[in-house]
C-alpha cells in the first residue's frame, strides 16, 4: 500500500468508503549475457528476454571481430525491469590504410672525394700508405 483517502488519522462513519492505492511491481528481467556472441543472436536473446536493443559501433582491425559482440550495457546478469534499454557494443571491420611508399632516397655517390682515389689520402694504419708513389 502506498497511500489511502482519507488520511490514516481521520475518523469516520462506519460504513464510508476507503480508497487504498497499491503499487503493481515492474516485472524484472535477468540480461542476457550476450559478449562474443555474433550481433544478430544478441538481438534475438536481448529481444527475447522482453529488453530494448541499442546498437553501438566500434571500428576493430581484426576481421574475426566483425559483427561480433564487443561489450554490452547493462552487463550479462543484471537484473533490470522488463522493457529497459540494453546497448551493445558490435565490431565494425576497417581495413588498415594502405602502408604509404617510402621514396627510395636518390643519393649519388659523391664524386669529389670517393674513397681510396688518388686525392685522399689513406691512413696510416692501411697497407701501402707509407708506400712510395709509381714512377
């Protein structure tokens, strides 16, 4: 009983009407875990148990997670009034972009001092460095 009229310390005759108001319980629903599950079959057991769908999207790079079940709000198990919205979260595949092409660098081999030519000198430690020059 929530309420009644007249109020609970009014006197009346015998005989005069009461009026009591009650309270009807909303019916309670246990969620569906649906994770893992493929986007048609949560729709189907959220739907089922008497609850609202709400789909989210997520983009993943994994194609084996596409159309599937990500996450889910209320989680599995929860008790929730009949009727009340669920939102699940489904992997939408997107491909990885293409890997850009690396331009291969266009060096030129410097011709002014290459190694080993006749205008470097070589180091001391190398053979034929204290070597006297061809006649």
């Amino acid at each position: 009983m929530i309420g009644q009229t007249p109020g609970p310390s009014t006197r009346l005759k015998a005989g005069s009407p009461v009026t009591i108001v009650v309270a009807k319980s909303v019916p309670q629903v246990a969620v569906p875990d649906v994770s893992g599950q493929t986007e048609a079959h949560a729709v189907k057991a959220l739907s089922g148990a008497g609850l609202t769908v709400q789909l989210a999207l997520s983009n993943v790079s994994d194609r084996a997670k596409e159309g599937v079940v990500l996450s889910q709000r209320p989680s599995g198990y929860a008790t929730v009034r009949r009727g009340a919205a669920t939102t699940v979260t489904v992997g939408r595949y997107l491909a990885p972009p293409p890997p850009k092409n690396k331009k291969k660098s266009k060096r030129r081999a410097s011709t002014t001092n290459p190694p080993f030519s006749k205008n470097r000198p070589l180091p001391e430690s190398q053979p034929g460095a204290n070597a006297a020059p061809p006649n």
